[in-house]
C-alpha cells in the first residue's frame, strides 16, 4: 500500500573512484560524487536546497562546504548527521522527510572518506573517557576487538565456524570481480582466506571491510518531479532503526544476534514484506560476522545456517537472494555503507550491467554492527 513515504524518490546516484590513497581533500571527493548525482538525473546546482550528510569525527566534508563547492546559491534545508554506519539509513531518510514534509524540494544525500580517515589505525595518544575508560583495558577499544567477541560468542552458542565465516568472504569477493570500481577484485580461495592474517580472532584479514578514499551521493525529489526526470524512480517502502541497550557493544545482552533483532520486525510489519520477497540485499558487511548475524536475524535462514546457506550458492545469481552483488564493504571499499545504496539504486534501475540481478524489483539495505542500525527497502513503482 502506497504510503506518504513513496512521495519521494531517489532518482541521481554519484560516486567517485575508490583509491587506497587519492591524494584529495574530502571537499574535493564530495564534490565530485554529488555533481555525478545530478548529471545522472539531469537536474544542476541551481535545483538543489537540501544537502545531508553522516560523518565521523573530522574526516569528512560538511554540507554548507560542499553545497558552495558545487555552486549551490541558496540552502534551505542542511543537516550534518554525526555517527558511522549505524546511521546511513536514517541519514537516507532523514532527506525523504525533508521532500516529503515541504522542507526542500531535491536534496543531495552523500558520504566522503579521505585517507586521513582510517579506523584500523590510531598513530598518536588514546584519550579515552566515558564507559571506553573501562571496557579498553579488557580489549574492548575499536570494532574488530567489539564485534570479534560477538563472533565468538555465536561460534560458542551455535557452532558456527571460521569456514563459515571465510564463506561470506569467498562470495563477496566473487561478485566484486565482476564489478569494475571494486578495490578487492581478485577472487579468493578458502586456503587464501584461512592463510590471511589474524586481525582480531576470529577475524583475519579478509572478514574486515577495505578501507578507501571516495564518496557517494544520492539525489532525492519529490515523485512528482521524478516523472520528469531520465531515471524510473526508486522509492523507499520502509524503514526502521533499532538501538538497544544504549548501543554500547560491550553491555549487549546477546552477542549472538545485533540490531537486526529489533530493525527486522519493525521492517516487514511495516511494508508487509519478509526475507523471501528480496532481491537485493546489501548487507552492511564491516566485518563478515555483521553479514552472519543480520542475515540470520532479518529471517533469511536460522541461527547457525549462513555458512551452508552461502556454500550452497542460495545467496547469490541463481539462489535465494543476491547478497551484495558489488563485493560489499569487504571488497568493493569501505564507504561508510553509502555505497549499498548506489547498488541497490543501479541494480532495481536494472543498469548493473555484468552483475545485474535479473527482474530485482526489491532491495534491503542494512546499516550498521551490534546494538545500534536500520535498514530499509527500496522497490520499483511495480511494487508500490
């Protein structure tokens, strides 16, 4: 059923090149992802009076700086959202509200890295306050050392195992090969990934997203003026978030589950859908285990199953679900999960090429890792 929600549509989507090292500033990045969006749909600087964006600490780009970059005149609506990947769907949804409430009437949506932003890497002192002071001397400091106990823990409550895991890695790389922008394109072998270093057990190097420079941007109107515009519109059939236990990774009461547990069934009891009517399903893949777990918990098989459900091919062409069909945070770069929703956009316009999902109509995207994240669905104007 048609919801006030479907009166916006995604209708441009931008990015860049991704690059281990670019040598550019985020505003430059920016920038450039957010003009590709409005070329692609055919609108120009002087349409634009809403931008928004998430970011991190100081790696990244603010929205009245990269609004002037671009040339836009006048900026009436402007939010700078502050929070990593557990937030990319409500910052998403944050400019469908704005359209569909008046607030502005095409706004650009986007996320920059720049190389001065890696979270794999600390070069001078750790300050470190609130409940961090406490739970960092146990080992509890950055996310691998967060979400590998969360693995462990699954590993002990339901037996799955580093192959398992290794399973997701396979996958994702395949697909990335076929994706020309993906950074991680060469395929990997089981032997490759359990001979792969020890980050954080029992996570090795190939369970951890690829860190980039890029951005990606997204163009939202109102469905009215999408109608004018090159693209068929994309529209947003639901959303929800969940934030349990204050979002704190090391105070969760079941490591074994995450945010997914609380998003899935606000999700489908909103738009009326399960797993089984997706298409597309860009997982937020930070680390393998966040695929494992929200996999699980969003009801495409039970607790301890994933490993056999993608070493039987039921999650990729052919299968059940096509699971991030451009390689994922773990292969095609790490954009803070902006980039799922490029694909999920290029793949429901059926304009993939080499990995487009046949007949996608339906497309979840995930955000985020633990206790704190969303998701959404996109759909085709054949599913409204």
């Amino acid at each position: 059923m048609k919801t006030s929600l479907q009166d916006a549509a995604v209708v441009g989507i931008g990015r860049t090149s991704y690059m281990r090292a670019s040598g550019r500033t985020t505003t430059a990045l920016a920038a450039e992802a957010c003009r590709a969006a409005l070329a692609d749909c055919g609108l120009t600087p002087a349409d634009v009076d809403g931008f928004t964006c998430f970011g991190t600490g100081s790696g990244s780009a603010s929205p009245s700086s990269v609004a002037h970059a671009i040339g836009v005149e006048d900026l009436g609506w402007s939010l700078s959202v502050s929070g990593g990947g557990n937030i990319v769907t409500s910052t998403v949804m944050g400019a469908i509200t704005a359209v569909t409430s008046g607030q502005a009437e095409v706004v650009v949506v986007y996320r920059v890295l720049g190389s001065e932003t890696r979270y794999g890497k600390n070069l001078g002192t750790i300050n470190i306050d609130g409940e961090g002071q406490f739970s960092a001397p146990s080992g509890f400091l950055v996310p691998p050392q967060w979400f590998a106990m969360f693995a462990q823990r699954h590993q002990f409550e339901y037996g799955s195992t580093s192959e398992d895991l290794g399973a997701i890695a396979i996958q994702e790389r395949l697909h990335a090969s076929k994706n020309p922008h993906a950074v991680g394109k060469d395929p990997i072998t089981l032997d490759d990934y359990m001979n792969s270093r020890w980050i954080a057990e029992p996570f090795r190097l190939f369970d951890c997203c690829y860190e980039v420079d890029g951005a990606v941007a997204l163009v939202i109107t109102s469905s009215a003026r999408a109608q004018d515009l090159p693209h068929p519109p994309i529209h947003v059939l639901g959303a929800a978030d969940s934030n349990r236990y204050g979002g704190s990774p090391v105070q969760y009461a079941d490591m074994t589950t995450m945010f997914s547990a609380g998003t899935a069934p606000k999700l489908w009891e909103r738009t009326g859908l399960r797993a089984s009517d997706i298409d597309v399903a860009c997982m937020y893949d930070c680390f393998t285990f966040t695929v494992m777990a929200t996999f699980e918990d969003f009801g495409f098989c039970e607790k301890g199953e994933v490993g056999d459900y993608f070493r039987a091919g039921r999650a990729t062409y052919g299968g059940d679900v096509v699971v991030n069909p451009h390689g994922g945070l773990l292969s095609e770069g790490y954009i803070h999960g902006m980039n799922h929703h490029y694909e999920a956009v290029l793949q429901l316009r059926n304009a993939a090429g080499a990995r487009q999902v046949i007949n996608a109509r339906t497309a979840l995207v995930t955000s985020g890792a633990g206790p704190f994240g969303g998701a959404l669905v996109y759909g085709t104007a054949a599913t409204l």
